[in-house]
C-alpha cells in the first residue's frame, strides 16, 4: 500500500532570525517563523492583504546548520 503523504510549499519571509538548538544527543535543529501574504481585490475592488504566520517549521541535521548561517529575518525563503 502507498503511504499517503502531503506536500506543501510556503514562500515568504523569516519573521525573526533562525533559532539553532541541540538535542542532549549533539544534533542539531533549527526553528523557523515563515509569514507570507496573498494579495486581492474583494468585492469592492479594494486592494486586501492578508498575512499569515507558519510557525515551529523545523529543519534537521546539516540543513539547520545551513540555515544558522545562511538566513536572516526579513530573508525570503
């Protein structure tokens, strides 16, 4: 049987720097904080924007140690 598995992509910008933390163990992980935006006319044909916050995005291993050095807040990603 296939394991049903979801894929999501998000673009936006870090909210706040990466945050890199270990496990007792050595390895490491990195925390992250993705906000991004869609932009409309309503009804009224005004111009809407909305944010959204994705929060606790979680990288492992070498990855987190890549993104430590590599981004900042306000980094699109």
């Amino acid at each position: 049987m296939n394991a049903l598995r979801n894929k999501v992509q998000l673009i936006g910008n870090l909210g706040k720097d990466p945050e890199l933390k270990q496990f007792d163990n050595g390895n490491s992980y990195a925390r992250l904080s993705i906000a991004t935006k869609e932009i409309y006319k309503n009804q009224r044909g005004e111009k809407v924007t909305e944010t959204q916050w994705h929060n606790n995005i979680v990288a492992y291993g070498k990855l987190a140690a890549n993104i430590q050095r590599l981004l900042k807040k306000g980094n699109e990603v």
